[in-house]
C-alpha cells in the first residue's frame, strides 16, 4: 500500500499527513495551548475523572493481597 493510499485511509481524521505536518510546524507554546485546550475538553466531558476511577481500581487491585 503507498503512502497516499494510506492517508486516504485516514482522511477526515486528525492523522492524515498534512495534519502530522501542521502539528510538527507549531510552536512549543502553539503546543501547550492545544494541550490546555484538549486537557479542559477531557476535563468538561468527564473522560478525566473516569480515567481517575479507572486508574484508582486497577492501583487497588493490584495492591490487594491475592
């Protein structure tokens, strides 16, 4: 499979190459304002508190005597 088939795989997603290129073309503070921004979106959505729980049960599992 080349390349462009690859990428035409991915089209519409935030992988296809040019997005790759877009992303290695910012800035590290660019970087750390996407970073803010999607760490907010995971924060309002509720995905961070259950990665949280999530994390909690796997530490408490592997803490309890077998």
């Amino acid at each position: 499979m080349s390349t462009t088939e690859t990428e035409d795989l991915w089209r519409g997603t935030s992988d296809t190459g040019s997005a790759i290129r877009a992303r290695a073309a910012t800035t590290p503070a660019q970087r750390l304002v996407w970073l803010e921004e999607s760490l907010l979106l995971a924060q309002a959505s509720g995905a961070l508190a259950r990665d949280r729980a999530r994390r909690q049960r796997q530490a408490e599992e592997w803490a309890s005597p077998r």
